[in-house]
C-alpha cells in the first residue's frame, strides 16, 4: 500500500510523519523532494538556483523518478508512506502547465506508480499566515499566501481527477487529534 501525506507547505506533514514513524515500525517512510541522494541534489538546486518553472517542473519529475525506480519499485509489496507525492507535483505546477500535459509526464516519470489513498491536512488562512510568519521562505514560499491556499486547492482537484481515494484533515487542530484521526485512516490500509 502506497500512502501520501500532502498538504501545503506548515500544514504538518512532517510533525505527524514524526509520530507515525515511532508506530508504525514496519512502514517504509519516503518524502519528496530529496529522498535519495540524487534528489538531494535537485533539491538543492531547487531551492538555490534561479530556474525557469519548466525547469523546476523537469527537476521534481527527476527526482519523483529516481524515487520511484530506486526506492517504490522494489518496495511495492510492503506499506509505504510519502511526504507529498506527485499529488504535490502536479498542484504545484498546475499553476503554470495544463493539467493532463502534467499527468502524462508524471506517468512517464512513475511509470504511473501513484498512492493508493491520500490524507490531505488542509490549512485556513489564517492558521497558514501564522504558521508562515513563523519561518524563513523558500523559493517556492516566497510566491505568498494565496499563491499556497490555491496549491492547496489544487491538491484536493488533483485526487479527484485521478480519481485517487482521499480524505480531509483540519490542519488547524490539535496535534494529538490529527493524529488520531491519520492513525484510523491508514489502519484501514495498514495492518
Ligand atoms: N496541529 C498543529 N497545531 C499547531 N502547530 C502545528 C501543528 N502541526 C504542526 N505545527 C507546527 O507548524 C509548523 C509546520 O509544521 P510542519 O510539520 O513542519 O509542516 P509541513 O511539514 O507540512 O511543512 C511547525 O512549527 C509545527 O510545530
Ligand atoms: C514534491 C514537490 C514539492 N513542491 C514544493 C512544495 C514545497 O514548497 C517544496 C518542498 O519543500 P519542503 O522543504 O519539502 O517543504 P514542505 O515541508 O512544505 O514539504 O517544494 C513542488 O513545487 N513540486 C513538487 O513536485
């Protein structure tokens, strides 16, 4: 079972992957970008070099690639569980490149590997614009508020056209509880 973890950028991804990895044992963590280290590379570039979008997009599909050839592939028979996903690359870029150009080249890069199921911890505004105020801005944060709450929408079309079983979590809720409600969710999937 293949499960992604997406949200926009302080939603609280990492915080609950963090308590899912102390219980879940025998689940296979991944994250994009810059899992292996060949994505550690892209992700550098990414975030420090002035890049064109197309080449930016070029650099996720690369990374998401080697991800998956090196690392999904050969672990398919077992539970994995991703830090976004080409859930992200496609809401993320869907911003400037049309939306099947985008899944036909993310097949081609996984060849068509996708989660089976998605948990989207969804952010209000103003629990974004505190968190936001609360960090440095990368690259891609540097594009603002609005900018992320229409990624944010994005995520939740792009589960619905792929036709990719999801569900919604408050991100603005307590840790403890998000959590709870993630552990039901995958314990379905994940025995
Ligand atoms: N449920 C929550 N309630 C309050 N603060 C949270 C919650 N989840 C995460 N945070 C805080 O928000 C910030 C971003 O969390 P993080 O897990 O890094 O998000 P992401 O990995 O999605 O970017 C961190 O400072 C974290 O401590
Ligand atoms: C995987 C992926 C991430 N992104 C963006 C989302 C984030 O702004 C950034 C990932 O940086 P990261 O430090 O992993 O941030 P976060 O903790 O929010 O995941 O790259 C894309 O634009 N396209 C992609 O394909």
């Amino acid at each position: 079972m293949y499960i992604a973890i997406e949200g926009i950028d302080t939603a609280g991804k990492s915080t609950q992957i963090e308590l899912l990895q102390k219980e879940f044992k025998n689940v296979l963590f991944i994250k994009e970008p810059g899992f292996t280290e060949f994505g550690k590379k892209i992700r550098e570039i990414i975030f420090n070099d002035e890049i064109s979008k197309k080449t930016e997009l070029f650099l996720f599909l690369a990374d998401r690639s080697e991800t998956i050839e090196k690392v999904v592939k050969p672990n398919l028979d077992k539970n994995i569980i991703s830090d976004r996903s080409v859930i992200s690359g496609i809401a993320y870029a869907m911003e400037y490149f049309d939306f099947d150009l985008l899944v036909n080249l993310n097949k081609f890069a996984t060849d068509s590997i996708f989660p089976n199921f998605v948990i989207i911890l969804k952010l209000n505004k103003n629990t974004l614009e505190y968190r936001m105020s609360g960090k440095n801005h990368d690259n891609i944060e540097k594009r603002g508020l609005r900018y992320l709450l229409n990624i944010q929408d994005n995520i939740i079309t792009t589960c619905n056209r792929l036709e990719i079983p999801y569900i919604l979590i408050d991100a603005s809720k307590p840790i403890d509880e998000i959590y709870f409600r993630i552990k039901k969710a995958i314990s379905e999937y994940i025995k």
